[in-house]
C-alpha cells in the first residue's frame, strides 16, 4: 500500500542478516571534469563520535543505519549508543491508529518522516483496551476484569506484566495513566476507579490506587464518597499530580456537567476532600481528553452549541495555569469540516509539543504543534474504511529505544 513501510524490515535484530563491508571509493567530480578524491565520513570519524550523531536521527533512520555496514549496525546495537540516545532529548510522538474494533492492529504515524509504520504491539489483545503513555512506555489494562496489566516499550518489545490492582473487582467507570522520569526511568502507574454506591444513584464510591516501579506494588492511596459527580475514563499525571475529569450525575447547567479534580502523588495522606480541589472546565463540553505537554496540563475539548450544548460546535485546547484555563488554540473551520461528520466525542493525546486529534468515525488524522501554532493533516493512513460502523482509534507515545519496564 502507499505510504506503508513494513516495520520488519527494520528491526535491529534482522540488520545482521545478509550485511557486507562496504568498500571505500573515489568519485570523480563533476565541476570543470576535474579528478577529486572523496574521503568516506565513515573513514574518519571514530565511534564513539558517529555514535553521537547517529544518536540524534528519528527512530527510523537509526534503523535504517544499522542496514548500512557491519560497523554501524554494531554502533545502533551497542549499550554505549542506548546510553547516547538517553541523552537526546526527546523524539516526535508517533500515533498509533488502530484499524480494528477487535484486532490490536493498525499502523503507527511518524510526524518526522510523515511516514506510516506497521507495528505489532505486544500483550495487548483488543483495541478496546485502556492505553496510556509516558516517555517510551506504554501500559495497557484490559476492558473486562481490568485487573490485567500490561507495561511496555512499543518499538523494543520488552514488557512487564504488573500484580492486580487492590480496590473494587468490578467498577463502573476506571481512569488508567502512567508516568515515566526520564532520567531514572522508575514509573507510576494510577487507576481512579468509581462506582455507583448502591440504590444511590447521585453518589459514587471513588478510590485512588498508585503503583510504584521501585517497590512493585500496589497502594491504595485515597477513598472518598462523591455526591453528584463520578470519575470516568480520563486522567494524566502531570509534575507530580493526578488530574481526572468528574461528570455530573444530577443534571445542572451545561458548563457545569464537566470538572477537574486534582490529586497530589507526593502528599498523599494530608488531602482533604478531593472535591475541594475542584476546576470547572471553561464551557461547556461534549467531551474533554487530557494530556501532559512538557509537565504542563493540556485539555483538548468539544465545543457544545449554546442552544444545543450536547452537540458539538468546534474544538478548542486549553491549557491549566494554577486553577485557572487558557485557551491557546481552536480549531479552524475548515479543519474541522475537514472531517466530514465528526462526532461529539473523538480521541485525542498529545506529548511534547504534538497533540492528535482523530474522529472515531474516519482514519482522518490532524496534528497540531504547539510550538509553531500549527494545524496540518498527517500523510494518509494506508487502511481505508470497509463499512459505515467501522470505528477508528488511537494514542500517541514517544518512541525510545534505551527505556525497559
């Protein structure tokens, strides 16, 4: 297909095969047919100085190099060149498009290259997981018993799976998020669970569990009661803190049917009510996606019309400074009828300065940069839609070889 790159054919681990020396030559120069010699930069520079260099090309590219001889396939497989390549700051994020609503198979988009990539992600099964991502880690938790949990590195394959999370069995609603430090590559995972206290329809039983790659276990950190509000699906952790967005129960105003609730990881036992912490989101929303860009908080929502706040107008990206929102971009019209029919609700992630936008409804898929204040659409997803409920999905993940769960 146009577009598609089979990921295969990049692996390290198939470089070694049917890779020979290449020999140094001469080129003839082509300005006033005058006889040149052409040193080979792979003559003169040492390792540990290609490797530097080499460190700083796109993920792809460095697959691609180690095709190139014996040496250099040598240097990409190194642990001295994993340890360079810690040192890069940070790689574009790909997205991943899923283009089955039960096969985790699809394709993953490289904004650098504005290339396409078949991928095969490991442990996950369906597409309807829960997914979230941190600095080349992703964790995936299965959609029924949501007690398996899965913690990997999509491009080098390695995976962990974690022990089951403590609190409710089953909950109504579970809000998965991961986060990684970069520099000692220890991680947290959070699970906000929420469930419907019994025969009280306006009252939810929320709990708070972390879990912490250094003990490897789990801890459940907060339980509280909520009245009028439940957790859902959405939730990041972001310089310290878990943020989660809570649904109104009991009706209200339309921009009141949306909120914030922060959650501080490092204090966790001198919280009050979590409800005291509460953010009310700038209008009224269809549905709002979180994000973390830079250790900063960043909410990617649906615009509802003011007569018909249920049905989406535009979309607009805000980001949290102290309590209050800062609308930093709206989609342009024509981008947004760029997607033909675009639902009320769609996905969205973001990291670094890329965020994704993707209707549920199309493999369409539109990136924003938030450094140049840019929209443009991505290269063509090489998957076309088979049947009208034919569903799109997806997330974003920074792509690093050197970080293992």
């Amino acid at each position: 297909m146009d577009g598609e790159t089979s990921w295969i054919n990049h692996c390290i681990d198939d470089m070694a095969r049917g890779i020979n020396e290449f020999d140094s030559f001469l080129e003839l120069s082509d300005e006033g047919n005058k006889e040149a010699s052409t040193l080979s930069v792979d003559l003169i520079l040492p390792d540990d100085l290609l490797e530097r260099i080499l460190a700083y090309l796109p993920i792809a590219s460095i697959f691609r190099a180690g095709c190139v001889c014996r040496r250099w396939h040598e240097i990409v497989s190194s642990r001295r060149f994993l340890w360079n390549f810690s040192n890069v700051l940070s790689q574009k994020p790909w997205y991943f498009m899923f283009t089955s609503s039960d096969e985790p198979i699809g394709y993953a988009y490289d904004p650098i290259l504005r290339k396409w990539y078949g991928i095969e992600l490991p442990c996950i099964e369906t597409s309807n997981w829960f997914i979230a991502s941190s600095y080349g880690l992703v964790c995936f938790m299965d959609n029924d018993s949501r007690s398996e949990l899965y913690v990997c590195n999509p491009i080098s394959k390695s995976w962990k799976k974690l022990e089951e999370p403590p609190g409710l069995k089953f909950s109504d609603y579970s809000a998965l998020s991961l986060s990684v430090d970069r520099v000692s590559h220890r991680y947290t995972v959070s699970m906000v669970k929420s469930k419907q206290v019994t025969g009280n329809f306006f009252q939810w039983e929320l709990s708070i569990h972390i879990y912490d790659s250094d003990t490897m276990m789990w801890v459940t950190s907060w339980k509280e009661v909520l009245t009028g509000w439940r957790a859902g699906d959405e939730s990041i952790i972001c310089d310290g803190v878990l943020y989660f967005l809570i649904y109104a129960t009991g009706g209200g105003a339309p921009e009141n049917r949306h909120g914030l609730i922060s959650f501080n990881l490092s204090s966790r036992s001198s919280h009050a009510l979590l409800i005291k912490s509460f953010i009310p989101v700038p209008c009224a929303l269809t549905c709002g996606r979180l994000m973390n860009l830079k250790e900063k908080l960043v909410m990617v929502g649906g615009i509802g019309k003011q007569d018909r706040p249920d049905i989406i107008k535009g979309i607009g990206i805000w980001v949290l400074n102290g309590k209050e929102w800062q609308e930093v971009a709206r989609m342009p019209h024509k981008f947004f009828q760029g997607f033909g029919e675009f639902d009320d609700v769609f996905a969205s992630s973001g990291t670094d300065d890329l965020i994704y936008i993707q209707s549920y409804g199309a493999p369409s898929l539109l990136v924003y940069d938030m450094n140049l204040k840019q929209w443009r659409w991505s290269h063509k997803c090489p998957v076309t839609k088979r049947f009208p409920l034919q569903l799109f999905t997806g997330f974003c993940f920074e792509p690093r070889l050197e970080i293992a769960p």
